[in-house]
C-alpha cells in the first residue's frame, strides 16, 4: 500500500487525525491511522480502545474483539473496553459470552442499565 497523508507527520498529528476522522464517521480511516500509530506504539491504550470503536462501529466485530481483549489483558478493570467487549460479542449472537462482561461492566460503572 502507498503512503499518503494519512502516515506522515508526528504522534500527535496523526491521533488528532484519527480523532476527526472517527468524529467524522469515517472509521475505516480512523482505523489505518489508528494501526499505524499502535505498530509504534502497542501500548498506547487510548489508540487501542479508539481502533477498538472504529472496528465496532465499521461492523468489523472480530477485529473490535481482538483489540478490546487485549485491552482487557493488559487493564482488567478498563470499564469502558469491559462494556464495549459485551457490546461486541452480543452483537455476534453470542449473548451467553456477552452476559459476564456485561454484568462486570455494570458492576464497574454502577450503572444497572449496562447488563
């Protein structure tokens, strides 16, 4: 794949480009921009949760799935990669996976509408 814009610039450039871009509703940029800045940088969480969202919202669940447990791998009480994992796995059909971290997320956040 050629560079564009899109690859170049510092860190900080590119977060803020992948912001408006998912801002934007354009989440399959948001998401290449995202994946670069997480090959520099795997520990960057914030990118992670974002491309996480990005994935969830582009319907590309299995990926969302990916990002967000390894969120959970490194953060176990990260509430809000917590909810959206059951938010994923629900809407794969997989309700009986989902309900735990549902309920943990609820539970985290004190919010009983979550589960």
């Amino acid at each position: 794949m050629e560079d564009t814009y899109f690859e170049f610039g510092t860190p900080a450039d590119r977060w803020g480009r992948a912001g408006m871009f998912f801002e934007a509703k354009e989440y399959t940029t948001a998401a290449r921009i995202l994946r670069g800045l997480l090959a520099e940088d795997p520990g960057h969480t914030a990118a992670r949760l974002l491309l996480a969202r990005a994935y969830y919202h582009s319907a590309q669940l299995r990926r969302a799935e990916t990002e967000l447990r390894a969120i959970l791998d490194r953060d176990p009480v990260e509430a809000y990669a917590t909810l959206l994992l059951g938010r994923t796995l629900e809407r794969q059909s997989r309700d009986a996976e989902a309900a735990p971290y549902l309920r943990l997320a609820a539970a985290m956040t004190g919010d009983e509408r979550v589960g």
